[in-house]
C-alpha cells in the first residue's frame, strides 16, 4: 500500500542531454529504488561511480538507496562525504530514520523553503510534524503538497492519516468519499483508521 513517508526522496537528476548514459543510468537507478530493489540500484550505482566519480545526484542517490535498505550508518557515512552533508533534505531523510522526527521537521523546513513547488518535501514534512505530535502543521504541509501534486496517492494518504490522528474526522471521509471504488475506498478507510491508533506520535521537548 502507498502511504506514509518515503523517507528517501528521489534527487533531480541535474540536466543532461537526453539519451545520454549519464542519463540512462541515473533513470535506471530511480527505476530500480522506485520498484523496491534498492540492492540493485546500489550495485547500478557501484557502476556509475566509475564512469562519472563524484557525480552529486549519484550520491545523493546512494544516501537514499542505503536508508530503503534500512542501513542507517552507512547512509550517514555517505552523507558525511557532501561538502554539507548533503543538505537540508538529506540531513532531514537521516533525522527521520532515526525516528528524530522534531529534529527532521526542522531540516524538512529548511528543504521547502529552498524548493517550495517540491510537494515530496512537503509530504516528508508534513509526516515529520505529524510524528513530531504536530498534527494542525502536518495536515497544512500535506495539504500543500497535495494541492501541487493532486493526483499522488502517498500525499492523499498520509492527509488522511493527519486529518484522522488530528481528530478531523469530518474533512478526512469527505476526501475518502471522492474515490469512486466502493471497494477501494472501504479498504483504504479502515486502513487509515488503524493506522492512526497505532500511530506512536512522538513529542520531543
């Protein structure tokens, strides 16, 4: 199911020509992180490194690859090799895998203000807040993104699971109501209700 936070967001590839190898491998790896095979996109970056050593989307890529396969340390020591650490976004995807959620809403902050029209920024946000015990900010940061980006799942999703743990429970079945599968909509909404219950909001003071 698509929901929650995709904690590693994809890096923008920097312009290139198109068809170019570069660029063909760069579309490879997100293909491969998009399917779930992080392995792979891992071994396809092993590759390119060796083609084009030091590319910055490539590591970039590897930070996010390594934190799919839930190897924390070693996305921090990838980090570790970007003149700033990789920046806000980066610093923000290794807070939230540390399950530091405050911490990681104020490196997500950071990242939107410097790409505001990036509605994953403002998802991973906005999922930061809400684990943060921040759930008014959570839903206004998703119902940005959403509005930038109407048609992704994972941002309507993670709306509902706000809206619900923020006890707005009204607005959350009016956007369930819009879905047109009866049996999708059923499905989804005791999904979400579950998962808000079991949500472990944590507020750090």
């Amino acid at each position: 199911m698509m929901w929650l936070i995709p904690l590693m967001l994809a890096a923008t590839p920097a312009p290139d020509e198109p068809g170019s190898t570069r660029s063909l491998y760069l579309q490879l790896i997100h293909q491969a992180r998009a399917d779930g095979r992080p392995r792979a996109a891992i071994a396809y970056l092993d590759d390119f490194d060796r083609r084009y050593p030091g590319d910055a989307d490539a590591r970039t890529l590897r930070v996010n690859a390594l934190l799919d396969l839930g190897d924390i340390e070693a996305a921090e020591t990838a980090a570790a090799t970007f003149p700033d650490g990789g920046g806000s976004a980066i610093h923000g995807h290794l807070s939230a895998a540390r399950g530091r959620w405050v911490e990681a809403a104020s490196f997500y902050q950071q990242a939107v203000a410097a790409s505001p029209a990036d509605p994953m920024l403002r998802n991973a946000l906005g999922y930061a807040q809400l684990r943060a015990g921040q759930p008014e900010s959570a839903i206004e940061s998703l119902r940005g993104a959403l509005d930038l980006a109407p048609a992704t799942a994972v941002i309507r999703n993670n709306l509902l699971l706000a809206l619900i743990a923020g006890g707005q429970a009204p607005p959350a079945n009016a956007m369930l109501d819009q879905i047109r599968d009866e049996r999708e909509r059923d499905s989804l909404r005791r999904q979400i209700i579950a998962e808000a219950a079991r949500l472990p909001i944590q507020k750090d003071y």
